[in-house]
C-alpha cells in the first residue's frame, strides 16, 4: 500500500511539472485575457514556481490605466496578485475536463467541448464527445489478447442534458439528465438500460444519483470468458441505482477523490459493487487509480488514463 502512495504521489508531481515550462523561460502575464471577470466565474491561478490557487476574481487593480493586480478569493483568503507573478489564468471548468463522468458513471453535467480518450483497466479503449451542452455519447470496446473479436466487451452511453443551472448565492449548481446505455458481453449478448440522472455540484464536489430501468427481448444470456462458459440471468424490467461522488482534496488542486456505487436490481442488494479511488489530473491528461469491490465478495484494482486534448 506504501507503494502504491508513493507511485501515486510521484505521479501528481509528474503532472504539475508537465505543465511548467524551465524557469528560465517562464515570463509572467502582460495583460490580463479578456475571458476573466469579476463575479462568480471559478479560475485556476498557475503562479510562476508552479503553486496553484483555485478561486474567484474579486476586484482588479490598475497602473497606468492597465490592470497590474488581481485580488482574489480563495480558501487562503482574500489578496491581490500581481500580473508579473501570474504564468496562467483559466477558467476552472475549461481546466477540470472530468464532471461529466465520476469514473465510469454519467454524471447530468454534458461533455460539452471536453472530447477525451481513454483507457480503462488498461484494457478497454474509450472516447466521448459532446455536442454543444446537450448530447454527450460515450463508447468503447475491450481489446483482451486471447479472446476472439466476438467475445470482446463493449459499451454504448448517450446521454441528453435537459437541464443545467447555477446556485444563485453559493458556488455549483444542478442538472438533470436522461439516456440510454448498451453493453455487449459478446456480440449476441447486450444489456440495455434506460436511465436519469441528477447531480448536484458544491464548492469542491459533484454528487450523482442515477436510477436505471433494463430493457430489451432476452433475461438470460451465455458468453464464454477463456474456457469457460458462464449463464447470467438479468431479467427485463429490473431496476438499479448509482451513486457517484467525484471530490476535489481539500490541499491538492489537481487530485480529486472518486468513488461510485452500483446495484444492478434493487430487489437483490447482493448485486451491489463499489469503488474508490484517486484522480489525478492537469488541462490534459488525467490518470485514475483506486479498487472496486462486489458483494461476491470480490475485490479488484482499477486504472484508467484518459486524453483531453480538446
């Protein structure tokens, strides 16, 4: 365990330094963008050394006529920065590329311009792309040496967000979304869910609660993993929840804390897993690390790297 914290600490300072250029190159900002305003808008302050601040803009400072200073909010309180100090402003949702998702769950929030892919469990290829602030569709498909091409795994997410909105006095808001999602366990074997979703983000966190409804003509289904040959039954008409928790450490302003919940029938609470994990993150790429665990019992490591170059 000792060793995996290390790793995973080696790895948040690999993805700080990816953004920082040497010393002898970074210059501070000469003017200020014109994308940042005073108000509620949440901005990623990257400062020349490599600190981040995460806060609100609330005043500008002038020289000359020309804004030399910054003052801004943040959990270490309220002071002015000078432009010379600053290596880059952004807007924190342009920065943080991941609410749409806690770690394979859909959160309500769309992909929007965050097109990412990805990897997960090393074994899956993935990718979602969004449509304006409304449709988000999501996919992947496993590529495991030793299984035939029809035996493979893949997935299929659309998701519509029909509803978006900014608390008025605090920072965050809510959405509401619905979709559909199909997953093939082989190529004659797919498991169809309708479902909504609604998410409520706070200051630090996006919380997720999903209620999904299975369709489609079959309740029992055989596949074959390796040598053997394994029977499911997952009869129509079954209802499942998901929770999901995607939570930004207190100290640490490119790790969050991850976790979901599933259960596919809520008539039989044994059909339950969780996980738990760490993401860790800058404007491009993020890594997520953690181990999910079902009620078989059955406990597992997951990874996934995902691309957001967009």
């Amino acid at each position: 365990m000792n060793k995996l914290l290390l790793f995973i600490l080696l790895l948040n300072i690999g993805f700080a330094q990816t953004e920082n250029k040497s010393s002898s190159e970074i210059t501070g900002l000469k003017e200020l963008p014109e994308y940042v305003q005073k108000g509620d808008t949440e901005y990623i302050i990257r400062l020349i050394g490599g600190d981040i601040i995460r806060g609100y803009v609330d005043e500008f400072n002038f020289k000359d006529g020309i804004v030399s200073e910054i003052v801004f909010a943040s959990q270490l309180g309220v002071g002015p920065i000078k432009l010379s100090k600053i290596e880059e402003i952004t807007i924190y949702k342009d920065y943080y590329k991941h609410d749409h998702r806690a770690f394979l769950l859909p959160t309500a929030y769309p992909i929007s311009g965050n097109h990412y892919l990805g990897a997960f469990e090393l074994a899956m290829l993935y990718a979602g792309v969004g449509i304006y602030d409304y449709v988000s569709i999501s996919g992947g498909r496993t590529i495991v040496p030793g299984i035939r091409q029809d035996q493979q795994i893949s997935n299929l997410n659309i998701k519509a967000t029909l509803y978006q909105t900014d608390w008025i006095e605090t920072p965050g808001g809510m959405a509401i979304a619905l979709g559909y999602n199909s997953a093939w366990i082989n190529d004659n074997n797919a498991f169809q869910h309708f479902f909504g979703t609604i998410s409520f983000k706070g200051e630090r966190s996006v919380l997720t609660g999903s209620f999904f409804y299975k369709t489609g003509a079959k309740d029992d289904y055989d596949f074959r993993f390796m040598d053997q040959n394994i029977n499911v039954v997952f009869e129509d008409g079954n209802y499942g929840i998901g929770l999901g928790l995607d939570s930004k450490l207190s100290n640490w302003n490119n790790v969050h804390f991850i976790g979901e919940l599933w259960n596919g029938n809520i008539s039989e609470p044994s059909n339950t897993g969780v996980l738990f994990g760490l993401r860790i993150f800058n404007g491009q790429f993020s890594a997520d690390f953690g181990l999910a665990i079902f009620t078989y019992p059955i406990a597992a490591p997951f990874a996934s790297f995902v691309w957001t170059p967009f």
